[in-house]
C-alpha cells in the first residue's frame, strides 16, 4: 500500500515537472516569436561571443600546448648563448659545436644531448629534383630525446650513421607513392640524393605535430654538415638541446654551467680576457615558444598575446551578456500580465526565477549551437589571422566541445541572473494593478551595462588604430635600404664554382638593374662577431654584427654611402691568399653607428686599418640602416667583402614585367643549374615575416573592435526600439504640439548619447595606457597621436546617434493620431 502511494506521489511529481518543462518550453517560443528583433540581437550577440570565445580558445589551447606532446618535454630544454666583449652583452639562441658533447661529458645530470641544423636541400629521386626547406641536421640521439614517433624503424639506430635518412609518412607518399602505398616497411632502405650525398632511408615518422617548435620532412645526422667536425665554443649557428634525468636538475643544471663557463682552462681555451665572459642558459622547452625572447627554427609566440586574444574574447563576450540582460529586463515591462497571472495561478518565485533562467539557457543553448557550426565555418579565416593550419575536426575533440558546453552554462547563468530575479521578486497584486516598473536601480544597471558595452569598444578602436599605424609605419619607413623589387635566389651545391660567369648571366636578362649577393639578407643580419681598432687614441675593441657580401652591394641596396666608397673589383688585389694567407688584407665597409662607437667621424674612419680576423683598411661609411627587427635599435655593424661566403643572390629588378623578368631569370638557372631547381623569393617577404606576430594581433583586433561596435550597436539598437515604443504617445503629443522630428530624435538620443560621452572618457585613459604601453616594445615607434582619440570619439558618437535616431525618426513620422491611440 505505502509502495503503490510512494509510486503515484513520484508519478505525480514527474508529470508536474513535464507539465511545467513543456509550459516554460512553449513560453520561451512564444516569447521569441513575439519578440524577433530583440530575440535575433540576442542570439546573435551570443553566438559571435562564443564563436570568439571557441575559436580563441581553441587558438590558446595550441599556444600552451607548444612541445608538450614529447613524452620527456618535462626533462627536455634548450641551451641559449650569452657572451661579452669590449663590454657589448650579446645573447642568441645558436650556439657552437662544443656545447652539446662537452657538457655531456661534464655534467652528470645530462642524459643526452642533440645538436640541430634546418636548412633547404636539393632533394633527388631518380631524375626529380626538389628543393625541401626541411631538413632536419641532428645527433644521433635526437628521437630518443623527441617524440616523433617512429612508424618504421628503429629510433636508437635511425641515426647512427651518415648515409641514413628519416623521412616523414608525408615524404614517403611523395617520393615512393608505390611502395608506401602497400606500407612504410616497403619504403625502408630506399636511396635518395641529398644535397649531393647518397643516403638510404633508415625509418619513416610520422608527420610533425604543428605544436613542435622543431618541423622537418628529413632527418639525418649532425656530422654531415660541413666544418662541424672540429668542437669548437664559438661559430654558433646550431641550435641544441639536452634531455636531463630528472626535471628537478635544471636549476642545478644552470648553476652548474655558470661555474663551468668562469673556470680559468674554459676561459683560455675559448679566448676570453679581461672582463669578456661567454655562458650558457638552460630554458625548459615547454617554455620556449612564448616565453623566450630569442627566435629558434621558426618565430616564437607570445604569452602577452595569448593574453590579448584571451582578453578580446571575453570582451566580445561581456558585450553580448551585457546586450541580454538589457533587453531581457527591458522586455519584462511588457510581460507584466503574464507575469501577474502565473503568480495568481500560484507560480512560485521559485518557479518564475527557474522559468526566466530556463529561457536565458535555452536562448544561449541555441547561440551555442549557432556559434559551434559557425566557428566550424570560420575555421579557414581563423587561420588566415593566426598563420596556423587548423582543421574543422579540431572543434569535434572533447575539449572545445566541454568548454563550449561549460560557457553555455556560465553565460546562461550570469546573462540571465539579474532579469530572473527582478521579475520573480515583483508581486502578484502591485503587477496586476500598476503593470512592471523599473526602479532606479534597474536603471542603473542599464546605464552601467551600456557604458561598459561602448567603452570596450572604444578601447578596441582605439587600440586597434594605434596598432594599424604602427604597422603602417614599419611597412612605409626608410629602413637605410630599399627592400621593394629585390629577388632572393639561394646559392648551393657547386654554385660558387661558377660564381662569377653566373651572375654576370644574371645581370644580362632584361629587367635586371643590379645585382650581388650575401651571406645573409639585410632585413636581419645574425652573423655576431668582433673587431679591434687602433689609433692615436688606443685601442678599441667592439662587438658587432657582421656581414659578408660582393661587389655592388650597396649599389643594389640603394643604400647610402656617408663616405668613401663600394667595394670595387681591384679590392680583390689585396686579398692575397698565397703564402697560407701572409700577406693577405680584408676590406671593410662600416656603418655609422660603429663609427661613433669606436670614436671617429666618417671622413676620419676612411684608409683607417681594423681587425677581424685579419686586418684591412676602411674603404667606405653607410648611412645606418635597419639590418634587424625594428624592436631594436641599430647597432655597430661591419661589412666585408668575402665572395666564398655567399649564400644569395640578390637581384634589383625594375618591376615593370615582373613575371616576364623572373621567366627569364629561371631560363638562365635552368641552362646554368640543371642540378637544382628554380626557387626564388623577395626580400619584402622576408621583411614581413619579422612582423608576423604583430600583423596578426593587428588583423585580429580589427575584426574584433569590429564585432564589438557591430555588438554595441545592436544593443543600443534594441534598447532604442524599446524606448520609442514605450514613449510612442510622447512623442504623438509633442508632433502634435509643434516639436519638429530634429528636436525628438536629440531627446530620444540624449540620454543615451551621454551614455555613450561617459564610456568615452573611461575608455580613452585606459586606451592611451594600453598603447604606449604596447609601443614600448619597438626601438622605433610612432608617437600616440590625439587625433585618434578625437576622432574615435566623435566617430563612436555619431554611429550612436545613428542607431538611436532611426527608431526616433521612424515614430515621429507616424500619424500622430494613430501614436496617441497607441496603449
């Protein structure tokens, strides 16, 4: 009996809460229905939050992630350079050949070492050539430090000799479609030719995981490259990393270097005196990409800019929460009756406050699903911004599919919070008579939430413009050089061999005007080194950036000589290598800044004899150029003449038929090198790549402050609509007493346009900071300019104005008699 009792009081219970589901369910449609203007600003002010919010997370999750998918990323870092002389610190990401073995041996916390190269090689497949830009130079130890796994093969012994390669599953397909595609085994100890050396394929990897600072198609071993076989501190131009026993070793790891590197016998053997200094810093790997300041195999992130797209996306997000509650407490006016009578009905304010945050869920549940198939729609623009290669099958692992979830019910809960509880609190009798009213604190709240809406957006304006200049400016500033029209053609193989004859075959096709070539392009010049000088007033010792080029240099630079002269061919006498380089002499070019380093004026520096690793004299003085990022001020410079060095031709062209000019640049290199195939760039694009980070901050707050204006508006938009409608009688009767549509469209708007007038005056401050703050990362940078801020807000207030004033031009050009009808 009591079991049957307990069944139909469970039974009852269930169909109430059906009953009620179903009542809450119909009065969300109805409501939205009822409602499409205010229901569309809202779903849709949603669903482009958390679209944002989606896409951005999905960003950051990549960010943080950077290398943590090897299985030792905790145990593994990389040793960065730092070294002094003459008093000039220098730090660089490089390092020598000695690091790795030497620390190995020393060290008993270092449980493998890999010292690591990428570069472009020819790669030959029968009679196909290919010029990959992956390929991966490394110890043998390096897949047993690293986590890409081997599908076929043998890690421990994969490069263990010099004729072995590792290709990806990717190359596989590419080179041996037949044999990879009856599986990986079939591929092994298959030959190609790299870079002119013959190597068979010792095992096959999967493909590198986007999140890995280290991307290569081809592995193969350290040693061959040339000139590493001797171990040496300096030449640092690889990069190594070592795997550790344990993770808790680093700090002691450190220590352990800095009381090496200060040892008298390290000190001899690597030349330094007095108080020059070269040490060594150990960075955890995982904290490399957005942490560290210097660049590796590719340009790091930044974990400041992982905290500006975190920050743009909540932002985003705060202006749709901000547009729901206005509106929802908006609308509770006209839903008074239905209020009222779900109450004499004997509603609780229990179930109203559940029914309004059920409509609150249930309205972000359908943003939520807007948002995820738009997001999945955005996915290839999304790259485009971020430069990553993402897919739409990102968005279908768990993880953005739970956070998707979880912002659904947080926002759910917050954007409908407020509303929920004003109209569940209202009572049953005061409804019924008086209708709903808003008190001064609903007001308040509306006023806060509208100012809060326009000042993010300003700010993004604002922020967003001082960025776009910036970037202006670096694209459009006298760098010293003239970087437009300038073809990069890379020099391998047997090239220099015919160095000569080669190039005067360039110089001969239609549309060139100049050419030479260098060991490194101007845009960054890494090459660090030193010089001495000695004059009546001493000796000067300086550490620099140096930079071996040919004749015509400065000529196809269209760089500018203070003093002096170029290089010239007869410069070439006096470098007498006979007699194991006896009497040999190198020619120098210096640049103002090494000028006033050493002490000298440009015409003084001219026939003036320095040192770097021979002596020679100054043949001439250019003007400072900018041969690194503009983060950076210009530093002493020196640039030698050294054709052996070369590693690009660099080709000045007219740029009046581009693509015929580079048809028959490829005409020459294919009767000239058949061994190699055509790849050329231009130096702007080499240019750009520095700014990569910062041009897509740029793009990423344009769309933003885009979205929250767009976002912004709607809501004032609604709340307009809203605030016309309520006051449709006012304004009939004031048509009718004379007031012209000008004076009701500025009552309308005024309040609102105070609003906006003190968002204003929040957001400029905050805006003025955030920018100077974030231009006090370049060395050469624009000054904040107070037209942005007049400008932004005059062009903020007459969006506002717009948007109010439609509604009031709309209804003061109804018939007043209709609007004095109007209930």
């Amino acid at each position: 009996m009591n079991n049957a009792i307990m069944s139909l009081n469970h039974n009852y219970k269930t169909n109430k809460l059906q009953i009620m589901l179903k009542s809450y369910i119909k009065a969300a449609f109805r409501n939205l229905n009822k409602n499409r203007l205010y229901s569309f600003i809202n779903i849709f002010g949603l669903t482009v939050g958390l679209a944002a919010c989606l896409l951005i997370g999905i960003y950051i999750n990549h960010e943080l992630s950077y290398d943590t998918f090897n299985a030792n990323a905790n145990r593994l870092v990389r040793v960065t350079m730092e070294y002094a002389q003459a008093g000039t610190v220098n730090t660089t990401a490089t390092t020598g050949t000695k690091v790795g073995p030497q620390f190995k041996r020393t060290f008993p916390v270092v449980e493998e070492y890999a010292r690591t190269y990428i570069t472009h090689r020819v790669i030959q497949n029968g009679d196909k050539l290919f010029d990959e830009p992956g390929v991966l130079y490394a110890d043998p130890g390096f897949f047993k430090m690293f986590s890409f796994p081997i599908i076929t093969g043998d890690a421990a012994t994969a490069l263990d000799a010099p004729d072995k390669v590792v290709i990806t599953q990717s190359m596989a397909k590419k080179y041996f479609p037949q044999d990879a595609a009856h599986g990986n085994e079939k591929v092994l100890n298959k030959t190609l030719t790299l870079g002119g050396k013959v190597v068979r394929v010792s095992a096959v990897c999967e493909d590198v995981p986007q999140n890995s600072q280290i991307k290569f198609d081809f592995a193969t071993q350290f040693l061959n490259l040339n000139n590493v076989q001797d171990e040496t501190w300096w030449t640092a131009n690889w990069i190594t990393y070592f795997l550790l026993h344990d993770k808790k070793d680093i700090p002691a790891f450190q220590q352990q270097i800095a009381a090496y590197m200060k040892t008298p016998a390290v000190r001899a053997e690597a030349g330094l005196q007095g108080n020059d200094y070269l040490t060594f810093h150990a960075e955890p790997l995982t904290k490399v990409h957005l942490y560290s300041a210097l660049t590796g195999f590719e340009p790091n992130g930044s974990i400041t800019y992982v905290y500006m797209f975190l920050v743009v996306a909540l932002l985003i997000l705060m202006i749709a929460c901000a547009n729901y509650t206005n509106l929802a407490t908006a609308q509770s006016v006209g839903r008074s009756s239905e209020i009222g009578m779900r109450k004499v009905m004997g509603a609780s304010k229990r179930q109203v406050f559940m029914q309004f945050m059920g409509e609150s869920f249930f309205i972000t549940f359908i943003a939520a699903v807007l948002a995820f198939v738009v997001s999945i729609l955005l996915i290839p623009y999304f790259n485009q911004i971020t430069g990553k290669q993402f897919t739409a099958g990102v968005l279908l692992q768990p993880l953005p599919i739970v956070a998707l979830l979880l912002f659904t019910f947080v926002v759910s809960f917050f954007a409908g919070l407020y509303p929920a509880l004003v109209l569940s609190a209202t009572q049953a009798i005061s409804v019924l008579k008086k209708g709903f009213t808003f008190t001064g604190g609903n007001n308040l709240l509306r006023k806060s939430l509208i100012v809060i809406q326009f000042s993010i957006s300003v700010f993004l304006i604002i922020y967003t413009i001082i960025i776009l200049q910036q970037m202006h400016y670096m694209q459009t500033k006298n760098l010293g050089y003239d970087k437009d029209h300038i073809v990069v053609l890379p020099i391998g193989g047997n090239m220099l061999n015919n160095f000569k004859s080669l190039k005067d075959a360039f110089a001969q096709v239609p549309g060139v005007e100049s050419i030479t070539a260098s060991y490194e392009t101007p845009e960054y010049v890494e090459w660090g080194d030193g010089i001495t000088a000695t004059d009546e007033k001493g000796k000067h010792v300086v550490s620099l950036n140096a930079m071996p080029v040919d004749l015509d240099f400065t000529k196809t630079m269209n760089m500018r000589l203070v003093a002096g002269r170029d290089f010239q061919q007869s410069d070439f006498g006096i470098m007498d290598t006979a007699n194991n380089y006896a009497n040999f002499h190198q020619p120098f070019i210096i640049n103002e800044t090494l000028v006033k380093k050493i002490g000298w004026t440009p015409e003084q520096a001219v026939g003036k004899t320095i040192e770097k690793n021979a002596a020679g004299p100054v043949v001439g003085v250019v003007k400072d150029f900018n041969f690194s990022s503009l983060h950076d001020p210009v530093g002493p410079l020196v640039i030698f003449l050294s054709r052996d060095m070369s590693r690009n031709y660099m080709i000045r062209i007219n740029g009046n038929n581009t693509q015929r000019t580079l048809a028959n640049l490829e005409t020459v290199w294919k009767q000239r090198v058949p061994d190699r195939p055509f790849n050329y760039h231009f130096l702007d694009d080499d240019y750009n790549k520095l700014y990569q980070a910062e041009q897509r901050s740029s793009l990423l707050f344009s769309v933003a402050a885009s979205l929250a204006v767009i976002l912004a508006c709607l809501g004032l938009f609604g709340l307009a609509a809203f605030t016309t409608v309520q006051r449709t009688k006012e304004i009939g009767i004031r048509r009718v007493l004379g007031a012209n549509i000008s004076s009701i469209t500025l009552l309308i708007a005024k309040n609102f346009l105070q609003l906006v007038g003190v968002a204003i005056l929040i957001a400029i401050p905050l805006a003025w900071w955030a920018g100077n703050q974030w231009l006090q990362a370049f060395a050469y940078r624009i000054p904040v300019r107070v037209y942005v801020f007049v400008a932004t807000a005059v062009g903020t207030a007459l969006i506002a104005l717009i948007t109010v004033g439609y509604h009031s031009v709309k209804t003061s050009l109804m018939n007043p008699v209709k609007s004095l009808r109007t209930e």
